[in-house]
C-alpha cells in the first residue's frame, strides 16, 4: 500500500501527467454519461426486459455486441453502436495496409502516411455506421414483447431520426476517442471499450450477491480466487515473450573494435492479442442469428455455447485467426533482411533465408502456445458457469474477449504512465526494473 500510495502522489506531482490522466478520465466520464440518454421513440420499459432477458446470454449477439458499445445497447442510448464501425474500419484497414500496395507505400511513409490511412479509417467508419444503425433500427420495429412493441411510432420518421442518432453518438465517441490518444493516456478507442466492460462489473457483482443463498458462500469465494487467478494468468501471458539472442558483428577501424554487442529480439507469446477471440466471436454470432430469423431451433441448438460444434468451430476459428493475425504482421523474411543489413546475425544460423527460417519455425510453435492459452481463456467461462451451475453473466468476466482486453489496455496504460515517472527520475510501479515482458 505505501508503495502504491507513492507513485500516486508522484503521479500527480508531475503537471503534464496529471493534466493527461485527468484529461482521460473527464473524456470517460462524459462517455458514460452518453450510455444512459435513451434513443428518441422508444419504450425503454419494454427494451429494459428484453435486453435483461438476452443478457444472460452473454456469448450470444446481444452480449458480444454490449461488450464494445460499453452496456449502452442494453439501455438502447445514442451511444448504443459504441466505437464498434470506428473498430471494424481499423481492422479492415490493417489488413489492407498488408494486401494493397498503395497503402503498404503510403504507411512506409511514417506519420504522414499514417494520418492519411487515419483519414481515410474515419471516411470509412461513416458508410459502416450508417448500415448497422439501419439493421439496428430495422430490428427493433419488428420486435415486441408480450404484444408490446419497443418502438411507440414506427415509419420512417422514426428511422431517419434514429439513424441520425446512432451515427451522430458514433463519430462523437469516434472523437473522444481521438481525443484521449493524444491529450490523454494510452489508446482512446481500448480505453473507451474497457471503460464499458468496467461498467458491467458492478451489476454482476450484485448479481453475484442476490443468488449468494442460491450459489452458496463456497462457490462465491472459488468465483473470487479464480477471477484474480485469470487475471494474474493472463497479464503473465500477455507479457511472456520468446527472446531469440542476436549478435552484432564486430567492425576493426584501426586499433578500435565497433560492435560485437549482444541484444535479444523479443517474439511475444501471444503475438495475435485479442483479435482472434474477436474474429471467432463475431463468426459464431451468424448462425444464433441466422437460427433466430429462420426459427431453425435444430441450427439454434448445434451452436449453443454448452454444445460441442459451438466449442469445437470456436477452437478451430480462435488457431486459424491466431496464426493468420501472426503470419499477416510478423514478416520473417523482411526481419532477417533487416538484420542482415544492420550486420546483425543469429549465433549458429546463417543470415538470410536461413535465418528466416528459424524465426518463423520459432513464432511457429509460440503462436500454438499462445493460440491454446486463447482457447483455455475464450471457453472458461461457460466450464465454470456449467461446473459450478452459476449464471453466464457472473462468470462471463472470468474469461473471454473482455478479460483479455481489460488486462492488455491496463497494462498498455501502466506502462505509458511508468515511462512519464522514470523520465521525470521517479521510480515506477515495479521497485526494481519496470513493467516489462517476462521471458
């Protein structure tokens, strides 16, 4: 405790930090408060209990879609498409970077190149919104509960000025977004999406503390012990890093030796992050749509998330991403030319393809730990919430995509933080050394 209480006063001993974080926090807070304003036309009494009833499907479409709109699709506000079309741009946008060549030309650029393609993922994000406002507006006229409808005045009135509010609250949180990368800490975008899985936590916990006579005190507590266990699992995954020792020529200028030093090329564990779990999830949402509008209840039943071809496809989608993601960013050949260059050389292996070779049989065999220890995360939950007969919702923060995002976006701001401090001579979090990968 003395320890934390120590870097906070340095943290606000320092004005710029104290300035940024409270920059991020106020942005934050204005992001909350936006959840809570309800779309103009709609019965938020009748939403309320059909999104409670789907909400205890939390791996379901409506779950996967709360987890990036922050828990305001469940109170249906302005801010219900969240920063999700702003993230969908981002991604195809990373992939064509790697595909289209003009792209590729124009990122080699540096930060010129890297403010067009940003431009370019804002232009992008405006079409995107526009067609899932328009799905989200569409489904919500048709749906009603018990003979009452969610919209009070369906037409096209409703809809224009429902999709003017959906885009509107989604290229303002695209802004704030913005505007925390550069006047606050870490990535805008992750904080936001973190800052809504934040949110749910208290609702499970008081959840958790009705069905306490029900679950029983000794299934709360190994709840407890295995939350903390997961995270302290994951933040050691996250950081694990396969070190690959490369030695530096040496170069004789006269009676002087240059070089011969020894550095390590770090290859993370988990090279793909949460991008796979969030591809494998977004695919497994079709068919429970697909299920629901066609009334298929055998589609419906195959894809449960207690049944085996849901558990199974999702493995076999979370492998496929992980080294896909791994085999699309990590280049080997280019990194063995560019050692190459530099003079720089793996000790016992020949520089060129032969090096390139050995990196990629290496990232090979850390991408399959790492693509396992996703697999173990992603389905978690739904063991748990099947071994201990607890509900989906309490559990759902024991595993999955947004454990994984929590940990990495907080130990990506703790370290952002932790470099401010030691450039300032302060000392970090860590007493000795600083937040950094473990081999």
């Amino acid at each position: 405790m003395e320890r934390i209480k120590e870097v906070v006063t340095n943290i606000f001993k320092i004005p710029e930090l104290r300035r940024r974080i409270l920059m991020t926090f106020g942005l934050l807070g204005i992001f909350r408060l936006g959840c809570f304003l309800p779309l103009p036309g709609v019965n938020t009494a009748t939403i309320s209990a059909w999104m409670k009833s789907n909400e205890q499907q939390y791996g379901s479409m409506f779950g996967f879609l709360s987890i990036f709109s922050g828990g305001a699709i469940s109170n249906l506000s302005l801010f219900s498409l969240g920063i999700m079309p702003y993230i969908s741009a981002s991604i195809i946008f990373q992939l064509l970077v790697k595909i289209v060549p003009t792209l590729e030309a124009m990122a080699k650029e540096g930060p010129s190149g890297y403010r067009k393609i940003a431009q370019y993922t804002r232009l992008a994000t405006l079409p995107i919104c526009l067609i899932q406002g328009f799905v989200m507006v569409t489904a919500l006229e048709r749906t009603s509960i018990g003979g009452s409808a969610m919209v009070t005045h369906p037409g096209w009135g409703f809809r224009i000025t429902s999709l003017l509010a959906f885009t509107a609250g989604t290229m303002f949180v695209m802004w704030i977004g913005e505007q925390i990368t550069e006047h606050g800490i870490g990535n805008g975008a992750s904080l936001i999406i973190m800052a809504g899985i934040i949110a749910r936590m208290p609702q499970a916990l008081l959840e958790l503390w009705r069905e306490r006579d029900t679950v029983g005190a000794d299934k709360v507590i190994l709840l407890l012990l295995l939350y903390f266990g997961v995270i302290v699992s994951v933040v050691y995954t996250t950081q694990a890093q396969r070190r690959i020792q490369v030695q530096h020529a040496r170069h004789t200028r006269g009676r002087r030796v240059y070089g011969g030093h020894r550095h390590y090329l770090p290859l993370r564990v988990n090279q793909a992050g949460v991008m796979p779990v969030i591809f494998a999830s977004s695919l497994m949402v079709i068919p429970d749509l697909i299920g629901r509008i066609t009334k298929i209840e055998a589609l419906q039943s195959m894809f449960s998330r207690t049944g085996f071809w849901f558990s199974f496809i999702y493995v076999a989608l979370v492998f496929f991403f992980s080294y896909f993601w791994t085999a699309l960013f990590f280049q080997p050949v280019e990194m063995a030319n560019q050692l190459k260059e530099y003079g720089s050389f793996v000790p016992g292996i020949r520089p060129g393809r032969r090096t390139a070779e050995y990196l990629e049989f290496i990232m090979n065999r850390v991408t399959l730990a790492g693509a396992t220890f996703l697999c173990f995360i992603a389905l978690f939950p739904d063991l748990i919430s099947e071994f201990l007969n607890v509900g989906r919702f309490i559990t759902a923060f024991l595993g999955g995509t947004g454990i994984l995002i929590v940990v990495g976006v907080g130990l990506d701001m703790m370290q952002k933080v932790e470099s401010h401090l030691l450039m300032r001579q302060y000392e970090g979090f860590m007493k000795k050394g600083r937040v950094r990968g473990r081999r």
